[in-house]
C-alpha cells in the first residue's frame, strides 16, 4: 500500500509499505480522511524519530474485521482514536484518562497517512466510534481535535454568559470560538498575525478580532465592554501569547493553557497579582478521552460546531507534503485533510 513517510516537515515522500496483517479481534480500516494536526508539524518533537508514518485524526471504513470482532462489520463507517486509556488505573478512575501510561502508550499501525491502518484489539474495544448518518468523512475526522478542544473547555469550566478570548485562530483556536459560541459563551474575542484567520473567526463565532502584534489588556476592553476575560485559551504556543493570556485574565477568571510551547519556554507569574489579588485559575489540558470524542462526534452531527466550514484544503495521498508545508507555515489554510484514495 501507498504510505506517507514524514522525514521533515519539507519532506514528505510517498513510499510503498506492506498492508497490515489484523490478528483476533482487531480491524483493518480503509482511511478515507485524515486531518494534520498541528503537533504533526512540531519539527523538534517529530523528527527525532523520523522516519514514521503520522495521522492520528482518522475517519474510514472497516475493510475486514479479525476473528471475535462482532461489533462491527466490512463497510462500517467509523472515527478511531489513537489512544486509549485502561479505565483502571488511579488516573482512570479519577477521570484523568489522558494521564493513563496505557493512553501513552497505545497507537494504531502505522498512522493515518497511509491506505490502511491496523486497528489492535484495545482500540477496537473502546476507541472506535460510528459516524452519525449525513456526516462526510472530512468532517468526522476533525472530531479528534474537536474533542481535545472539548475536554479543554470542560477542565476550564466554563460557563454560558462568561466573556472568552483566544489567542491564536488556527484549527485549534477555530475550535474554541465555535464550541464556546456553541456551549452559550457570552462575548468572544480572538486574536491571531493572519489577517485570513481572523476573518475565518469572524465567520465562526468571535465577536471582535484583534491583530495579536497589536494587542493590549486595554484594546480588550476596549471590544469586551471595559472589561478583561472570564476565560482565556491560549490557543498557540508563542511565548508571546503567554504572556498576554496573563494580563487579560478577568478578576476571578481563569486561563487554560491549550497549546505546547517549544522546549524550554518558561513564562514568570507575579503570583502575588495573579492568584491572591485577582483570584485567577491556571489550568492545562492534553489529548482526549474516549468520552471527548463521543461528544464531539454529536456536536459535529448537530452541526453545532461547523467543523466543515474550517477545512480549506482537501489533498491526496500524493500532496501531503504540500499539507504539511500549509499546516507548518500557517499562512493561508486552516485545516488540511488528506484524503487517500482521492484521485490526484
């Protein structure tokens, strides 16, 4: 089968590889959409391990189910994730599923740039999901992002009426702007250096843009009614952001911390002003649970999150190097799915 080899992020090679074998109770998935994600392009991370096939936003049909798998059948059309937790760990059990070591360690083979994928028993068990009637392979496999983003919000806790800013308007940041609209968010503001970006929030959800290279605490007030945020999401990882995301925190507000940074990156906290004077929450957030991905499943078939109108490019198999260098140059693309079947 055709495989998408990533060796850097400008150099992507489509190779030849042999179709996984499936064993009991696994499936074997015909990927017919494949998101890159924004950790794909994380050059210092990946190409340490370089060479390797990714995609981990997957959507496609069951092209044969191993012996014992009765749930699903040849033809199924399914969301697979490629982590699972063991729901049996102290992590598990305290509803920190994505600290599991299991979670950490579970992965599909190879990865979703490719024509097939070996889903191994433990996926199949509890990280397999149908996609709802009427909903397009495209849209079903943002619903890993979709869910991360999801889980995020809930850790934030956030509330319908509460005023929100995210810095950063890329998929991610996308996202935010349109599940918080959705989860009944008050005013919504966002920022980002793409102008295309900022028009993308317009259209799904923010309220007011801001040029991130402009912004201030008081250009938010200024478009937030003399008022800094109840929830901020730092939707990129540029120190900058994290900076900003701690001046623009509302008194009794919180900023969930999305995005990773490059290696190293530390920011100071006046923990004096931050936590005892203005009684602000820090928190983070990593990957998704099964249950994430559940949800965002429905909210992308209620069409209460427009995850379509955030895809800008559909490529095949043969261009994923071209999605990689759009995703890694953030210029004029949002979300970039890769389609490998698709006739180039």
């Amino acid at each position: 089968m055709r495989v998408a080899m990533y060796y850097s992020n400008n150099d992507v090679r489509v190779e030849e590889a042999p179709e996984p074998q499936i064993g009991p109770g696994e499936l074997l998935l015909r990927i017919e959409a494949s998101g890159i994600c924004g950790s794909d392009v994380m050059e210092w991370y990946r190409v340490q391990r370089a060479p390797l096939v990714l995609g981990h936003e997957v959507a496609g049909t069951v092209a044969q189910a191993g012996p014992g798998v009765a749930q699903f059948r040849e033809g199924d059309r399914l969301v697979v994730t490629h982590h699972v937790p063991c729901n049996a760990c102290r992590y598990c059990l305290n509803g920190r599923h994505t600290v599991c070591d299991t979670l950490r360690a579970t992965n599909y083979d190879p990865g979703g740039f490719c024509e097939y994928v070996r889903l191994p028993a433990i996926n199949v068990d509890r990280g397999v999901f149908p996609i709802p009637e009427g909903v397009p392979f495209d849209e079903a496999s943002v619903a890993e992002p979709l869910a991360c983003v999801y889980r995020g919000q809930r850790r934030a806790n956030i509330r319908p009426g509460q005023s929100v800013l995210v810095l950063g308007s890329g998929l991610a940041g996308l996202l935010h702007i349109n599940l918080a609209r959705a989860l009944g968010a008050g005013r919504v503001v966002s920022t980002d250096l793409s102008d295309f970006r900022l028009a993308a929030a317009r259209r799904l959800g923010a309220d007011a843009t801001l040029r991130a290279d402009e912004y201030s605490p008081e250009r938010l007030r200024e478009v937030n009614r003399g008022l800094l945020a109840d929830l901020v999401i730092v939707a990129t990882g540029a120190r900058p952001a994290l900076l900003q995301a701690l001046e623009s925190v509302e008194r009794g507000g919180t900023v969930l911390f999305y995005a990773p940074t490059e290696p190293g990156v530390e920011v100071p906290v006046a923990v004096n002003d931050v936590f005892f004077r203005n009684d602000a929450t820090l928190t983070t957030t990593y990957a998704a649970a099964p249950g994430d991905l559940a949800t965002a499943l429905e909210l992308i078939a209620s069409g209460r999150v427009q995850v379509g109108d955030m895809i800008s490019h559909r490529l095949p198999l043969e261009q994923t190097d071209l999605g990689f260098r759009l995703t890694a140059g953030a210029s004029d693309s949002l979300k970039v799915v890769i389609q490998p079947h698709q006739q180039g």
